[in-house]
C-alpha cells in the first residue's frame, strides 16, 4: 500500500508540520486522486534541482528528478507547456524550453514554442547535461545517459582542433573544440549524430 503521506514529506512540497493536514485530506480522495494531491508542484521541483545542480552536479539534479519521476509517474511522451504533469524549466538561448523523463532511460527537451532544431542548439542542451548524448529524432529532441567507459580502438588526428576515435562498439566519435568544425566533418560520415560537451570539448557521436 502506498505511504501518501510519506511520499509528500520525502520529495517537498509539504513538511512535518503538514502531517495532520495531509492525513484528513487524503481520506477525502479517491485512490487515483491521491498521488497527484501529494506531487510536488514545479516551482518547488525547479528550486530543488537548480540547488542540487549547482551544490553537487547536473548529474545529481538529473537523479533527483528521475526518482520524482519515478515516484509520482511523471513520465511524459507529449510533454507541453500546459503542464499537465510537472517539469523543469530552461532558458536556451533567450527561449523558454522543459525537461522531463519520457521514460526511466530516455529524457527529453522540449520548447514553449515550436523551434527549430539545430547542431548549435543540441551543444548548448549538451552543455547543460554533460553526462547525456543529446539527439534528434522525428523532430523531438531526446537525451539519453552516455556511456560510463569507452574502448577507444583507432585515434587519428583529422585537423588541429579535432580528432577521430573509432570504438569497439563500432561507433565513431569526432572530439574537438570547434562545434562548426565537427558538425562539418560529421557529414563524412553515414548514421546519427549524438552531441555531447564536457570539460570544454565537443563531441559528436555517430551510430
């Protein structure tokens, strides 16, 4: 059986002061009606991960709101800026956009307004999340975690600023610091591209 209760004092929202009220307003509530009573509302889910994503890691802010996710079904395949369910606000570039979980291993981002998609726009995503392959698919934009470890079989050094790594999965990876530069030398190549940045390289995936 579900702990309502506990639930709504474990992710914010409500505190320990608030257990009485809680108690007489969940008997009030039909079953179905309860876990979105005791969700937590997207101004206190923002402030908690922007404090975890500048205190310990964007990868922490991430988890924090993956197990809300999890905790409150907040998966969402059509997310919008209704908000029917909860999500996390981004300013990309002077533009209102939201992140949220698709599913446990798949997140996406998704404007106010319709926006193109573009290489610089999935760097600037990729900034945000080091720790996801940011990609484009049917003209949603989907984030997945990278991957921990990498064998890298074959580097070649194509210009100054980037070089070719062939991995043992049998993807090709371009890193660099020039995102125009690599988004250039990508179509070389045949598959689709995964962008990631981190410790001010650029990275393209190609699978």
């Amino acid at each position: 059986m579900t702990d309502y209760i506990q639930l709504a004092l474990d992710y914010g929202g409500f505190t320990s002061l608030d257990r009485v009220y809680l108690a007489n307003r969940l008997k009030e509530l039909k079953e179905e009606e309860k876990l979105r009573f005791v969700t937590p509302p997207p101004s206190v889910l923002n402030a908690y991960f922007a404090e975890l994503y500048q205190k310990k890691s964007p990868l922490e802010a991430t988890y924090y709101f993956l197990d809300v996710s999890k905790a409150f079904q907040l998966w969402n395949e059509e997310p919008s800026f209704n908000e029917e369910k909860p999500f996390i606000r981004l300013n990309l570039s002077g533009k209102s956009y939201g992140f949220c979980y698709e599913t446990e291993e798949l997140a996406r981002v998704f404007p106010e307004k319709k926006e193109a998609i573009s290489p610089e726009l999935c760097f600037e995503i990729a900034q945000i999340f080091p720790d996801f392959l940011v990609y484009e698919e049917n003209g949603k934009i989907y984030l997945e975690l990278a991957p921990q470890e990498e064998i890298i079989r074959e580097r070649q050094e194509l210009t100054a600023l980037t070089n070719l790594e062939l991995l043992a999965d049998g993807h090709t990876k371009l890193v660099g610091y020039n995102q125009e530069e690599l988004v250039t030398l990508a179509a070389n190549y045949e598959g689709n591209c995964y962008y990631r940045s981190q410790n001010r390289l650029a990275m393209l995936y190609i699978k």
